[in-house]
C-alpha cells in the first residue's frame, strides 16, 4: 500500500515530468479564454469591495418521481444526473442575469485511481464547468453542451485550481473568486 506523501511526490512528477500539466494547462486556458469576470446575480445589496468567506447553502429535496424522470432524461441523453441538473442550474443562471456565457465551479473527488482508495488525504480539486448557453438550444441541445464539458473537465482534472487560475492570468479582483463564483455540489 502506498501513502499520501508517496502519491503526491509520485502526482507532481507525473504532472510536472510526464507533460500531463502542461497539456491539462492548455486546454484550460483555451476552454476559459475570455471568461466573463463575474456572474452578475440580482441581489438585494450590492456586492462588497472585498470579498469575505461568507456565503449561504441552499439545500431542498426533490421528489422521487421527479428524479426518476430527470435519471430516465439523462440516461437517454448518455447523461447523468449530476449532468441534467448542472444543466437546469445553468438554465436557471442564465434566466437571472441574461448572461449567456455561464461558469459554475464543481468540486470533484480527484480519486480516479484504484490505489488511492483507501489512502486518508486531501485530494479534492475544483473544475470550472462553463457553458455557453444560445437562444437557439434547446434543454437537450444544452445538455449535450454540458455533458461534453463535464467529460472534457474530468479528462483534465489533474491540473490544480490554483495553477488554472495562475496560467489565465487574469485580471484580479478582490470583489469575486476567479472563473466562477457559483458552485453545484
């Protein structure tokens, strides 16, 4: 059995040595090119200046016969079900703020690999999903645009948050997070 501190020496010289962060780098910077600053979300105070660590969880239940059609959607659609509603939230994003160029920010469990299983570690990263959402779509039209992103994020996982963020090399703003300031969980 291997431990943390084995996988990330193994992790960074895979990344680093083997091209793997570089090539995950690149599409990132290509997929997020020109990403709008913030999502611009009515809100009944303006935002501050500085941004705090405050925020809010909205969390709600929906019913059993409901998500057995949202799973029959996705399974028809070669889909899952986290894809549909990241789908639905993207809808819902876009009809607030009338942006049609929509982020969200996932966090994802980054254990893709069998002999990290049972390792005790942080090895969650987080993957900006964005979407751009046309008059034209239609829900399984955007579903589909979302479901390539989703698979084209999880192909380019490996590359840290903070190193996408550095290698945009974006404008920073004290008032928002970088890329996205909205996250599906």
């Amino acid at each position: 059995p291997i431990q943390y501190v084995d996988y990330s020496v193994w992790q960074r010289r895979w990344l680093e040595e083997g091209g793997v962060l570089a090539r995950q780098l690149s599409y990132w910077r290509e997929k997020l090119a020109g990403v709008p600053e913030s999502l611009d979300l009515p809100t009944d105070h303006p935002r501050p200046s500085v941004q705090s660590v405050a925020g809010a969880t909205l969390e709600f239940g929906v019913e059993a016969a409901l998500t057995a059609r949202l799973k029959q959607l996705a399974g028809r659609e070669g889909a899952t079900l986290y894809m549909v509603l990241l789908a639905v939230f993207k809808v819902l994003l876009h009809r607030y703020t009338g942006q049609e160029d929509v982020c969200v920010g996932s966090p994802i469990a980054n254990r893709q690999y069998g002999e990290t299983a049972g390792l005790i570690g942080m090895f969650v990263n987080t993957l900006a999903l964005r979407t751009r959402l046309e008059g034209q779509d239609t829900f399984t039209g955007l579903l589909s645009k979302v479901r390539t992103t989703c698979l084209e994020a999880y192909e380019n996982q490996d590359a840290p948050f903070e190193k996408v963020v550095d290698a945009l090399q974006l404008e920073r703003n004290l008032a928002v997070s970088p890329l996205f300031q909205v996250m599906l969980i």
